[in-house]
C-alpha cells in the first residue's frame, strides 16, 4: 500500500525520524532556556511524537495546495500547526491534568497552550522542513533496503507502544506517590521523602507545572490540615497573660540564655508587624511552647527555635544592608539569615534549625520535617494577622476619635 508513492514502512520511519528531530530541538532549546539538561515530552524515549504528526500533516497539506501563492501557504501551515500544538495541550491537560508546555508568560498567547511567537515559528520551520528537509531525507528513506524497511517499522512500533504503556504507568505512580507522601508524611523518614522526590526528577523537569502541582498537593494539603487541627485546639491554648503565671516560670528557664543574650536583645530595636522583632518573636515561642506542650511534643525546641525564626537585624520595610541587598526579597531571604545569625551564637538542634528554616513555607518548597515546626509556622502567621487586625482597628478608632474631636473643636471665626 502506497500514499503519494510513500508504503506505510516508509511512513513509520519517516514518522520517526521527525519525531526523533523534534525531540532534539525541544532539548536544545530547553536544556538552553532552564540550563540543565531537560528530556522533554511524555515519552521517556527520544521523541516527541506531535512533531511526527505535525510533519504528517505538513506533507499531507503540500501535496494538496503546493501551487498555492507561498503567503497562502504559510498561512495554512499556521493554521494547521497551531491548532494541532492547541488540541495536543487541551486533550494532554484534560486527560492527565498536567501541562507539557506553558506559555502564559508570552505575548498574544491563547490559554498558554498557543502563542504568536511560536505559531510565528512553526510556520517558518514547516516552510524550511517542506523545502528543504522533507526532500533530502525522503530520499534517504527510499535508499533503505528491503529487509530494513521491513523490520524496522515493527521494532519502533512495538517500541513505541512499549514506551507509551510505561509512560502512562510512571505518571498514574507518581500521583499515587504524591497521595502517598501527602498521607503518610509525618511518619516518613527524610531518606524515604527524598527518595519519592527524586523519583520523579524526569517528570519534574518535563513538565513545566508539576512544580506547582506539587505545592498545590503536597504542601497546600498539609498546610491546610495543620490549620484546621490548630484552630481546633487554639481555644485551650490560654494565650491571655493571667493564664500564663503557671507556665511562665518554666518557659522563661528554657529561653534565659538566649534571651539574655546581649545580640538577641538587639532585636528590641527593629520594628516588625505592629510591635519590635523582639516582641513578635516573644509571643510566637510563647504561643509554640504551650501549643507544643499540650501537644505532648519537644516544646522546648519549639519555644527555642520560634524565639530565633525572625533573629535579622534590618527594618524589613526598607532594607538595603550588608545582610540583605535592596533586589532580594524579604520573605524568602530571611529565614536563611536568621539561621545564619542564630548559629553564630547558639548551638541549634535539629528540629530549632527546621522551624528557623521553614517558617515562611510554603514560599520555601520543601515542607517542614517537624510538627513543632509547622505550630511555629501557624503561630507565626495567626499572630503576625492578629497584630495586622490589632493594628488596623487601633488606627481606625483612632481616626474615629480625631474626627469626633474635630467636629466638636470650635470653629474659627472669620476676620471681623
Ligand atoms: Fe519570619
Ligand atoms: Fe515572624
């Protein structure tokens, strides 16, 4: 069987061929944009089959309109090359929820599954692949013997399939590793977590989104149910200063040498949310030690590492110091300073040095590793919000109170 004097083996080679070319020019391009080397597509193997289709379509199309004006051409293979690239991304997302490119960041793109930019250049390289690839390599197709062009369709199709079936197989386990490491990711140990993780380093970089998946999976999902679980026990925490007599005596013995400590003490000195630094981070460890206690978990690292989480020495509103140039961001570069500057005077264990680390999360990927961190994390934001409302509703009785004032302030008189 023949089509435009092309057999169907001649076609499956030709299939592959393009496939296997268009799977080196989405390495280059990639491993060149994100500087690591990327195996792009779905397939683990060397191609991408879109473009195989897209080539078929191509040399389809030519046969019909080559005597075609060239612009009518070109606007046809746009066309055509867009939609197939539009309808490959809808169906690859409504299928496995998951993204293989993404272009929402460029100019005139179309749901981030098509833009200008690169319909623009599809149509030049279907011009330059009709013209003058196409040509050269179907001629080298036709050279192939016939015992070549019997067996070699066979092996790529059952490559190909094979490929597919483990393909589909590693993403349905990847998101069964995913629900796996959700439910189960207090009781892991870090080599296990790092091992799921690292399991699916090609399907990492493959895809554009998956880090978002992740965050939204992972960490939302755990976020979220240590909220819950913390807003559901926050009424016994007795946060008001008569409830904290009995405990204080303990507490303070826990934190006197760093409290005392004449570095830390600095810290009265910059102003955080509504108070000093100092003041936050006061109520934060006071607010983790009762919270880790009554929780029957390590509420001295608790109320160790939640009094040093926020131990930077620079107004975070307008900073531009040694410690954090003006271009770096705040919320993320913080929590590595603080560290920093916590190891300089203290001896930290493992779970303070987690909770330092990780109490801006989810801005840092990794999730905490401790319970006691994620209470010092929640303690950080539900304080921090609760002194934000404080603030915000002193400054409007505040001016409420300036206003009442003013309106019964007598009036000027007038000149005579
Ligand atoms: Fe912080
Ligand atoms: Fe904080």
């Amino acid at each position: 069987m023949t089509f435009n004097n092309v057999t169907v083996s001649q076609i499956i080679i030709l299939f592959t061929i393009y496939s296997f070319m268009g799977w080196i020019i989405e390495v280059v391009y990639r491993s060149i944009s994100q500087r690591q080397f990327i195996n792009a597509g779905f397939l683990s193997g060397p191609f991408l089959p879109i473009y195989g289709f897209g080539a078929a379509f191509i040399i389809g199309l030519q046969s019909l309109i080559h005597p075609w004006p060239l612009l009518m051409e070109l606007i046809v293979y746009g066309l055509v090359l867009t939609l197939i690239e539009y309808f490959t991304g809808l169906a690859f997302e409504k299928i496995f929820k998951l993204k293989l490119w993404d272009y929402s960041n460029y100019k005139f793109n179309f749901q981030g599954r098509v833009c200008l930019l690169f319909s623009t250049f599809w149509t030049i390289m279907a011009l330059a692949f009709v013209t003058f690839i196409h040509p050269v390599v179907l001629r080298y197709v036709r050279s192939f013997d016939e015992s070549l062009l019997r067996i070699f369709p066979i092996v790529i199709v059952v490559y190909g399939i094979t490929d597919f079936v483990f393909s589909i197989a590693s993403l349905a386990a990847f998101k069964r590793k995913i629900t796996y490491l959700y439910s189960e990711y207090f009781n892991l140990t870090d080599a296990e977590i790092e091992k799921i993780l690292s399991s699916f380093k090609r399907l990492r970089t493959a895809y554009p989104d998956l880090r978002r998946y992740i965050n939204n999976n992972i960490n939302t999902g755990i976020k979220n149910r240590m909220s819950t679980f913390m807003k559901s026990i926050q009424e016994k925490i007795v946060l008001h200063m008569e409830g904290r007599k009995a405990f204080e005596h303990e507490f303070y013995d826990i934190i006197s040498d760093i409290q005392a400590h004449d570095e830390f003490l600095k810290l009265k000195l910059h102003h955080h949310h509504n108070s000093s630094i100092y003041d936050h981070v006061m109520d934060v460890s006071y607010f983790s030690y009762r919270a880790c206690k009554f929780m029957k978990l390590d509420y001295r690292s608790a109320a160790r590492g939640a009094l040093l989480h926020d131990f930077f020495l620079y107004d975070w509103r307008h900073h531009d110091v040694p410690d954090l140039p003006a271009e770096k961001n705040h919320g993320i570069e913080h929590p590595k300073i603080a560290l920093a500057n916590a190891r300089k005077h203290f001896t930290l264990n493992e779970i303070e040095e987690d909770i330092i680390r990780k109490h801006m999360w989810p801005l840092t990927l990794v999730p905490p590793k401790y319970k006691e961190s994620f209470i010092v994390s929640f303690a950080d934001t539900y304080l921090a919000s609760k002194e934000f409302v404080n603030n915000f509703k002193r400054n409007k009785a505040l001016k409420r109170e300036k206003k009442r004032a003013d309106k019964h302030k007598p009036r000027k008189k007038r000149g005579h």
